[in-house]
C-alpha cells in the first residue's frame, strides 16, 4: 500500500501511530493478526531518518536488531541474508560514516528488516538514492511483497507509490482518502493530448494547450483533431498563424492525478 | 515431570535466555562504540592518572600523612569513576543523536533489560578503573590493604552501579545531551568534593560533612578506607555498600518510572 502526501500531511506521524513508535493524544486501535510470532518481530520500520550508529560497521550495524529479536544462529543467517538482499557484501566490514548517503540509506533499509518481519513500513525509502540503488530498492519490494509481506510505504513521488505499490492512501491534512487499488486509479484517469506550437512572428515564446481525452490511440487522438469543433479553444491554438512543434500524448500516471487532486 | 512444569520450565528458560540476549546486544554495540571512541578512555583512565600525577596529595591535605600519595589516588579515581554518569547518559542519548530511538520503541525490549545492557559497558570501565588505581596505589604508592581485594571489589562495583542508575535516571528527566552533560559534571565535582574525594572529609566544613553522608562518595570511600589503611572489618564494608546500594535502588527505580521507549528528545533531528 502506497501512502502519498504532500510535507507536513502526516505521513510520519501516521507510521508513528501505526507502530506506537510516537505518543498519541486520541484514536482507536488496530489489530494485526500475525500468528503466533510476537508483535516485536511481527513489524519491521524503516523509518525516514537514518538509523545508524556510524561508529559501527554495516555488518555490525544491520547485527544490532538481528542480536535483539532472534537467536544466535538464526541472526547469523539474517544477518547474511539481508547484506546479500541489498548487494551490501562488498562494504560489509566497512564503518558506517565512511559510506555515501545513496549506501547508508541501503544499509539503514536492511538493517531495519534484517529479522524477516512479515509486516514492513518504509518511510520515503528512495530519498538519496541513485537510480541503480533505487531500482535495488523496487525490486527488494516487490519481492517481499511475493513473499507475502504486507508493506507500507509513503512518499512525495508519486512514481514512488506507482512502482512499489498495489494500492493507494491519500493524505491530506491528517485525514486518509482510501483510493482502492492502484490499476483502478490510473484507469479512472484520461490520456492527456499535449500540443505544442511556435509562434511565427517570433519563434522565441512557445505555448502549450493541454485537452483532456477519455480514451483514444493517438491516431484516434489526430482524427479527433481534425474534427473538433471550433469553440474547443482551438481559436487560441491558430495553428494556421503557428507553426505546430509537438504533439505528446501522455498515459495516465499517478503524478497527473496528484496534481489534480492537489489543484482541487 | 508433569507436562505443565516441563512447560512452565521451559518459558522461563526462554525469557532469561531473550533477557541474556537483550542486555548482551545492547552491551556490544555500547562497547563497540566507546572502544572506537575513545573519549571516554581518556576520561575514565588518563585524566585521573594525570591529576594524581599532577595534584598527588597537596589538593587532599595530607602531604604528611603516610601512603597520602596513594589515598590521594584513590580519591581522584572514585571521582572519576563517577564519569559514569555522563557516560551511562550518553548511552541512552545516543539513540537519539543516531536516530535508532525509533526501533527501541519499536521492539519495547525490557526496561531493566535495556538499561542493563546500555550501561554494562560504561560500568564495567570505571569499575576495571578503580581497580587499577587502587591496585597501583597498593603496589607502588605505599598504600596498604589491611582488609582484602574483595572488599574493594565489591565496594567499587557498588560505587560505579550507582553513578550508572544516576546516569539513567539524569537521562530520563532531561531533554538534551548539554542538560545531561551539565548536571553529570554538576554531580561529578559536587558529590566528589562533599563525599570527600577531593580533600578528606576531616578538613571540610561540618555542613559539608553532613552533605556529604547522602552522596555515595562518601559511603565508597568510608569502606575503601576501611580496607586500605583501617582494620579491613567487613561490616563497615557491608554497612557502607548497602546504603550505595539503597541510593542505586532510589536511582533506578524513579529513572525507570520517568523513561518511555517513545520519549522524544531535543536531539533528535
């Protein structure tokens, strides 16, 4: 599950209520049925900021909860299991302050999940990361979710959510919106037709007109032109006047129903 | 055996066993990180040695007395085991510089647990510190043993246990590394100076004295001096660790009434 928001809606604090990590003032309670494990293993958090002691070396850092919660041959294999998830072999023995942001953040990933939780929280887990990280991170997710987990995960991207999520929480203000799952959302929302034309007296400015289409492959998108009738603001296109430098026909993406949702 | 008892048996064995695991997972990673440290080598070992060196018995008052170099190590390394507290303090502060607060909440191990494990290493530095001041002084500053190690042992465990519930329970009032850090001093230099670590009880003002009888410092050094230069009597030993002890009690308890797993700090970022 996806939960998107803009700074300051409260997605930290909603991960922080959800985990009992944060001090709450009203609200109810929820019930997770994770079997017989015990609810300190059931839960695994990554939160936002990175929790790392940098003293301490990947291997020793992502062994600190894997210590606490599970047996020592157990952690032994966790602790292998989660370095080679997150391709961390090769700086296993290095110090933690010694790493760049993109690799803590990695570290900081495999040491909050090291004990194979089945419910797992990510706070904006690809913040710093490069692309080759990122996409470690999408695949890590997806996998877990294969697996059987059930993840939560907040960001400000929407291609965030749109790649590691099956369906989306809106927040706003402190107030959820369930969206239901992903597929339906992108569904609901039109193919945007983007034209862009030169002015011929002096090709320096361009303009740009954005008309919204149910449906349609862009040949359907041309003939639709050609028969638009002529109050469809195609008065302030003036191709005839213009010379026509782009047509672009874009999918429907969770940004554009963000910035929808926002402009409402 | 009923399976019911076998049963009963065989949870405790796991609770002491994740209890055990607990405290030792806490205690490396402390250990880890002061060894890399280094800061708190210096305060623990190097600077008590310096000022030894430095003051020796002057600052105490007893230029003339016998083996008065050697109490007077003994007074800077009781003062300075009591680093502790700053130390034990940063123990639990460090969670919050590094962020990993949120996962103590997470897994809400057990307080006692928890606290055992953070402090165990700090305390075991000033306890191996007196130790060694202590053996030092023996062997080469002329200061006697008239009683036995054990008693030294056993009333410098006490010593650094209750610097560390100190440092626990400095921790769970305050709200910053600088607020700890002024009031670990505070009590450093207050509890060393009334408690007679500094100059000997004797040469103190009376109200000083009377001060001093509710700091452990005082307490500590009541049976280190019974073992070393007095008649080595194990109840004045006793007597003097059992009212640290009570002090310790006092400590933890109200620290671990004051301390919450989601507590925020103003180090946190």
């Amino acid at each position: 599950m996806g939960l998107l928001g803009a700074n300051g809606a409260g997605k930290t604090t909603l991960l922080g209520a959800l985990t009992r990590t944060v001090r709450g003032t009203a609200g109810g309670s929820l019930r997770l049925d994770v079997g017989a494990l015990p609810a300190r293993r059931a839960i695994g958090y990554a939160t936002q900021a990175l929790a790392l002691y940098p003293m301490l070396t990947v291997e020793e850092n992502v062994g600190h909860l894997a210590s606490l919660l599970l047996r020592r041959a157990e952690a032994k294999a966790a602790i292998c299991r989660a370095i080679e998830e997150f391709s961390l072999g090769s700086i296993a023995r290095t110090r933690v302050h010694h790493l760049s942001g993109g690799q803590r953040r990695l570290v900081h990933l495999a040491a909050s999940f090291v004990h194979g939780p089945p419910i797992r929280l990510l706070d904006e887990p690809t913040v710093a990361l490069d692309f080759e990280a990122r996409q470690l991170v999408v695949k890590r997710v997806r996998g877990w979710r294969e697996e059987g987990a059930a993840v939560l995960i907040t960001a400000h991207y929407p291609e965030d959510i749109e790649e590691l999520s099956t369906e989306l929480v809106l927040l706003r203000d402190g107030t959820t919106r369930d969206l239901g799952e992903l597929g339906a959302v992108l569904s609901s929302q039109s193919r945007t037709l983007l034209l862009q034309a030169e002015r011929s007296a002096s090709r320096s400015e361009s303009t740009s007109w954005e008309l919204m289409l149910a449906t349609g492959r862009l040949d359907e998108v041309r003939a639709k032109l050609g028969e638009l009738p002529s109050d469809v603001r195609l008065s302030e296109l003036r191709l005839s006047g213009n010379r026509l430098r782009d047509i672009l026909l874009r999918d429907p993406s969770l940004s554009s129903f963000a910035e929808g949702t926002e402009q409402r | 055996m009923s399976p019911l008892r076998e049963s009963n048996q065989s949870s405790a064995t796991q609770a002491v066993a994740g209890f055990v695991n607990v405290v030792a997972g806490y205690a490396l990673t402390e250990w880890r990180v002061l060894w890399r440290e280094r800061t708190a080598m210096v305060f623990i070992f190097i600077l008590p040695a310096a000022l030894s060196a430095i003051l020796g018995p002057g600052v105490s008052g007893l230029e003339a007395a016998p083996g008065a170099m050697g109490r007077a190590t003994i007074g800077f390394a009781v003062m300075f085991s009591y680093m502790v507290v700053t130390y034990s303090g940063h123990a639990f502060y460090r969670d919050f510089w590094y962020h990993t607060n949120g996962r103590q909440a997470l897994i809400r191990p057990s307080k006692l647990a928890f606290a055992m494990g953070k402090v165990l290493p700090a305390c075991a530095m000033s306890f191996v510190q007196l130790l060694l001041f202590t053996g030092f002084a023996a062997a080469f500053l002329g200061l006697p043993l008239q009683g036995s190690f054990a008693q030294v042992a056993l009333t410098g465990a006490a010593l650094v246990v209750s610097g560390s519930a100190l440092g626990f329970l400095l921790f769970a009032v305050t709200r910053s590394t600088a607020t700890l850090s002024n009031l670990s001093y505070l009590v450093l230099v207050t509890f060393s100076a009334v408690g007679g670590a500094i100059v000997v009880t004797d040469a103190l003002p009376a109200w000083s004295r009377t001060l001093g009888y509710a700091t452990p410092h005082y307490w500590a050094l009541r049976a280190l001096n019974e073992a070393t230069f007095g008649q080595g009597r194990w109840s004045v030993v006793l007597q003097s660790t059992a009212v640290i002890l009570t002090f310790t009690a006092v400590c933890a308890a109200a620290a671990s009434l004051a301390f919450d797993f989601r507590d925020l700090k103003h180090d946190t970022t």
